[in-house]
C-alpha cells in the first residue's frame, strides 16, 4: 500500500499500537530520547538518534515503507515554542 491509502490519523494508530503492544518494554529502557521510525505495514523498525537517518535506514530497506516516527519515552517527537528563564539572585 501507500501513504494515499491510509488517513493520517491510521498511519499514527497503526504506529503507536506497535510500538504500545510490541516494541515498548524491549527498546524503551535502553534508547529513551532517540527517535524510532516504524514501518506500519510490515513492523520493521530502525532507532537513532536522528529521525531522518532512522527514516532513512528503512526506506532503503522498503522503498515504498509507510512510516510513523516517535521519540521513545516522550509524548511529542518535538518541542514548539522556549522558556526564557531568569537569572536567581
């Protein structure tokens, strides 16, 4: 299949359903902060520590791969916005 046949919000399920059920307990521990890209139609999955190169990796495995990244252990890949902190005195 390809990405036109799956709505955004399938390919994020699908996605978060494998990691949830299968990755999670054996990866989480030991890669907390890398990026895992998952192809949702076959459950290959790659980490690092930069999401294209983790992208990359399996799509040169799986040219037509459909994928859904994340980073371990947090609830956003991504952070918007900053905190302007000031000095204590």
């Amino acid at each position: 299949m390809s990405y036109s046949d799956y709505s955004q919000g399938s390919i994020a399920a699908c996605g978060e359903e494998i990691y949830h059920q299968r990755l999670r307990e054996k990866i989480e521990s030991n890669h907390k902060g890398k990026f895992l890209t998952i192809d949702i139609e076959t459950g290959n999955y790659e980490i690092d520590a930069d999401e294209v190169v983790s992208s990359m990796r399996l799509l040169e495995k799986h040219p037509e791969a459909v994928l859904y990244c994340l980073r371990i252990g947090f609830p956003a890949a991504h952070r918007i916005g900053f905190k302007i902190s000031t000095p204590t005195q």
